[in-house]
C-alpha cells in the first residue's frame, strides 16, 4: 500500500499534464482555425469587390477615355487576383495596389460629371462603397484573430507546445504607406 500511493500521486500528476496539453495544443489549433477563417473573410470580400470591377470598367470606360491604361491596370490585377495563383502575402499586396487604383478611378470621376450623375454609376458606388466597408470590417477580424493567436503562442506554457507543434507568428494585414500619408481632399473639392 505504500507504493501505490506514490505511483498514484505521479500517475495523476501525469494525466493532468497531459490533459493540459491536450487542452493547450486545441486551443492553438482553434486559434489558428480562426486566423485562417477571418483571411477566408477577407478572400470572400474581395471576390466581392472583384466582382464588381468588370461593371466599373464598363460603366466608365466610355467617360474616361484617357484613363485608359489605369483600367486596363484594373482589369489585369482582378484576373491575377482571381487566378488563384497567390499566396496569402502576394494576394494583400495585390488588393492594396488594387483597391489604390480603384480609389483614383473614383477621384477621377470628379472631373466626368455626366458619369457622376448616371444611376447606373451612383448604384455600382455605392455597392462598392458597400464593400469597401464589409472587407476593412474583415481585415479588423482578422488583425484581431492574428493578434490573439500570436499572443497565444507567446505565452508560457503555449509557447512550448507552439514551439513543438510548429505554431508560427502570423502577419498582421497592414495599410501600405501610400495609405498611411494624409490624403490631399483639396482634391475631392476641385471641380
């Protein structure tokens, strides 16, 4: 009877030990679940957004002759982000230089007031106005999920089973600098 009681002690201990790490390991694996679900979001916006852009295209492209290339530019960068071939930094850096060219082409329909004022024009800003919102919703939920599971992996004693089971640091979905830099609205006000 005196032996039996050590070994239980050391027995429990042990299967609390590995229920906890059970219990750690699970958290990390629904932690990056979550990362991975808030990029899905932010993937299922921007189809959203790329959906949109052939109906920009067609509805400006008859007032806005000379921006000519920067549609073009438009249409080649959906067809690239649509291709499927990106990896998940490639694809951010994609939709930053996309949603910049969109937002010139909306600068740009200042100087076309005819365009300005057509329904068809007014309806598609506003979907995509729409959407704009919907996908920085998005990039919060997923800045918010990176942020909790690389603090997740941080931590002691999650750091040691991040470690083991190959949980790495994941990339906060960050504004490029040309969206960082004030913008000049003296602009928006030129007629």
């Amino acid at each position: 009877m005196s032996l039996f009681l050590p070994f239980a002690v050391v027995a429990g201990i042990a299967v609390l030990g590995c229920i906890a790490l059970v219990l750690i390991y699970n958290s990390l694996v629904v932690k990056r679940n979550n990362v991975d679900n808030a990029f899905a979001c932010i993937d299922a916006q921007l189809k959203k957004r790329y959906d949109l852009i052939p109906n920009l295209v067609e509805t400006v492209k008859n007032y806005m002759k000379h921006e000519a290339s920067t549609l073009k530019d438009i249409a080649e960068m959906r067809s690239r982000a649509i291709s499927g071939n990106l990896n998940q930094s490639e694809r951010a850096e994609l939709d930053k230089r996309l949603g910049s060219a969109i937002g010139g082409i909306m600068v740009s329909v200042e100087n076309y007031p005819d365009l300005k004022a057509s329904d068809n024009f007014q309806q598609l800003q506003r979907t995509l106005n729409e959407t704009e919102e919907q996908l920085s919703a998005a990039r919060r939920a997923f800045n918010a999920a990176v942020t909790d599971y690389n603090n997740a992996i941080q931590i002691f004693p999650y750091s040691i089973i991040a470690g083991i089971g190959g949980f790495t640091a994941k990339t906060l979905f960050e504004a490029s600098g040309e969206e960082r830099s004030n913008p000049n609205v003296g602009q928006l006000f030129k007629s």
